[in-house]
C-alpha cells in the first residue's frame, strides 16, 4: 500500500515555483503578485488567507490581502474589486469565500476579471473548462490531478467514481479525469448523497475521489480491493485525547480503508497542500501572459 506523500510534492512543486521566480528577479523582470480579498472576521477564512501570504513568501511572490469589516456593502466590494481589475500589478487574486448573507455572492464572482480569476470561479472560466480550454484550473481539483500525476497514478482507462457534486470540487474534478488528456481519458461515475447503492457504486472504482463532507464516511466496505482512494475532505473533530483538544481527519475512514488499498492519500497531508501550490500556478500562468 502506497501513502501519497502530498506535502513532499508540493514542495517539489513549490522549489520549481521559486526557480522559475528567482529567474525573472535575475533578468530584472517583475514577480508574481497574488492578491486576496476576506470580508468579516470568519477564523478558517482568516487561516486560509494567512496561508496565501505564507505560501507566498516562500515561492517568492508579492502578495496583498484586502480586509473588509462584515458591514461592507455588496457596491462597496464591487467598487474594490474594480481596483484589482484595473491594477496591472496584481496578476490574480481571490474572494475568500462564505460573503456575508447581504452580499451576492454570484454578483461579485461574475464582477472578476476572467483573467484574474485564479480561483477560477468565474462563469467564463467555467464554461472554458467545459469546453477543454480552460486557462485556469479550479485549485483543488487541479492540486488532485497533479498529486495523481506525479504519484503515477494513471486515470486514463480507469474507472473513476467522483463521490461529491460540487461546483468547487465534484464536477470540475469530474470533467478533468474524462477530458482527452494526458491526466484524463477514465470513465467517471459521479456520485452524491442521492446515489442508490451507493456503497455497491463506490465499490466499483478503480479510483476513489471522495469530496463528500461528511468526516470518515468512507468505510473499507465502498472500496474495492486494490484500489486508490483520494480524500480530498478535512473536517476538525473534538478529541479530548490530543493535546489541542481535536484531530483533523477527511471523508474517508482511513485506518480501515487504508490496508484495501493500492493507493490512499493521508488527512492531512494528501491533496490540501497541493489545493495552495495550485492557485500559485495559477498565479504563474496569469503573470505569464503578460511577460
């Protein structure tokens, strides 16, 4: 059974991301700057973007994090990202998702520039994945397929059951492993909470993508025997037994499901790393295109 090291590969990710940086700063030429835009006080969203700015300083990127108070209204943070649009310094940027209740959430996504849209969330950038044209990749889904490509774990011919219908994770995730492609070409089943047999669905996958959000749904009887399983949830359990008084888990029961495997990727450890490495090359190919 192999344990797919995510966090080593993000780092080989992350050290050609600084090679590639570090020859622009030698040939006296501008680095990548990546932007966030938080709105309200939210503690996950603040971890997340605090991480943006980390990743960021690594790699050797410029970044800039807009705070806004709750209270925003939805012109005033249209106004703001009319600034990001119209600043040639900022190569992408993202919006920290949940908006507060009065913002719609749609209305600011489509206000993006499409090619600053990192995130790729913007109806544009979504069509263009439809169609196998994209320019950017959804960060998660494309930090699954590249953690599954330089694993070795081959999609095409296989049969790839996506557990999860979300228009973040499910269905981009879904369209990369069926698209004509050296990362695709697998016959893709996916599934959800409405799924009949779905125990018997998930039981016929060669590879298993579970982004459900349900902590340690995936038990070893919706495996089938020798296939890779991918976790690409993460949830916070109270556990009175750890130190910090939780333990971080994802979809899949792990020390059951592990020893059915071929493959696993842990929680953590498996696809969140490379979720951040991703937006940085997303990052990268909008500087690109100015270059």
């Amino acid at each position: 059974m192999k344990i797919i090291d995510g966090k080593k590969i993000a780092n080989e990710v992350k050290n050609e991301i600084s090679k590639k940086v570090q020859g622009w700063m030698e040939a006296g030429q501008s680095v990548p700057h990546l932007a966030a835009v938080i709105v309200g006080n939210d503690g996950a969203s603040k971890t997340y973007v605090g991480s943006i700015e980390r990743s960021c300083r690594e790699v050797g990127f410029n970044s800039s994090i807009y705070q806004y108070p709750e209270t925003i209204s939805e012109k005033e943070l249209l106004d703001a990202i009319d600034f990001l649009n119209r600043d040639d310094e900022i190569d992408g940027y993202i919006i920290q998702l949940p908006l507060p209740k009065h913002i719609n959430t749609e209305h600011v996504i489509a206000h993006v520039d499409p090619h600053k849209d990192v995130d790729c969330f913007h109806p544009i950038n979504n069509g263009k994945l439809f169609l196998g044209e994209a320019e950017f990749l959804p960060a998660t889904p494309y930090g699954t397929i590249e953690l599954m490509r330089r694993a070795g774990i081959e999609a095409a011919g296989k049969h790839c059951v996506v557990l999860g219908r979300s228009n973040i994770v499910g269905k981009p995730l879904a369209l990369l492993l069926a698209e004509k492609s050296a990362t695709g070409n697998a016959t893709v089943t996916i599934c959800h909470s409405r799924t009949p047999n779905l125990k018997e669905v998930c039981a016929t996958a060669d590879i298993l993508l579970v982004a459900i959000g349900q902590p340690e749904m995936i038990t070893a009887e919706y495996v089938k025997e020798g296939a890779t399983v991918i976790d690409i949830g993460i949830h916070r359990l109270p556990d009175q037994t750890q130190e910090k008084g939780y333990r971080i888990c994802g979809d899949v029961k792990y020390d059951e499901v592990a020893p059915k495997c071929a493959a696993i990727t842990p929680v953590p450890g498996g696809v969140g790393p490379m979720t951040m490495t991703c937006l940085m090359l997303n990052t990268i190919h909008a500087h690109e295109r100015k270059l």
